[in-house]
C-alpha cells in the first residue's frame, strides 16, 4: 500500500513539472546477492544505499555481477555511482524493504528522475523476493 501511494505522490509531482523538466531516466533491476553486502575491503555494508551503490560498483568495476543483474547506461563511473548513493538517502523504504535489502537475496528495480546520471533527484525503489 505504502509503495502505492509513494507511487502516486511521485507521478504528482513530475505531471506538474514544466515541460523540458526533469524526467524519468530509466529503470533497472539487480539482485541483491552476499556480495552486493560487503565494500571493496571486505566491510560488511549497513546502509541500504550503500548496498545500492555497491551493487553498482559490482557490476560495472569490479565485473562481479550476479545471475539476472541488469545493465544500467548510467553508473560506469565513481561520481555517477555517488550521485545514486545520495539519491538513494532520500528513498522511503518500509522496515520490510529494508531488511530485505540489508540480508540480501532479494530483488530491487529502481526508477530513476532527473536530468542526467549526475543529477538523480529522485528514485522509486521497488523490492522482493
């Protein structure tokens, strides 16, 4: 239900925007697997985006991806990668969404809004197993 109306508010929001305004980028899906939890060092992530970032890194730097990972045309780079992570501190997920992600095994989609990788000024955030 949450995720409904935090869809809702979000098609508010951009069907008022001005023409040439911010948009709807694209999407992805990835699966959160045991990897996508740690950082290049080997610390164990507790924060939802830095698990959503680090995924990103995964696959784009480190080409460690998981079966059914999807490609993204955005996130090759370190600054696109930050830009998500900030995005993705303003996300509401319910405790469930978040527990999903901060165990792993589970599936998220984002949408992405904005004017461009760098500029992600919001993100609607689906997640299941």
């Amino acid at each position: 239900m949450m995720r409904l109306v935090f869809s809702l508010l979000i098609a508010l929001m951009f069907a008022s925007a001005p023409a040439g305004a911010q948009g709807l980028l694209g999407s992805y899906s990835a699966w959160i697997g045991q990897q996508d939890l740690y950082n290049s060092r080997g610390q164990r992530l507790t924060e939802t985006w830095q698990i959503i970032r680090q995924d990103r890194a995964n696959f784009h730097r480190f080409n460690r991806r998981d079966p059914g990972d999807g490609n993204d045309p955005w996130f090759a780079n370190a600054n696109a990668r930050a830009s998500l992570e900030q995005a993705m501190m303003n996300v509401y997920l319910t405790p469930n969404q978040r527990a999903m992600i901060l165990q792993g095994g589970s599936w998220v989609q984002l949408d992405l809004y904005g004017w461009s990788s760098q500029q992600i000024t919001a993100i609607n955030l689906m997640v299941w197993r």
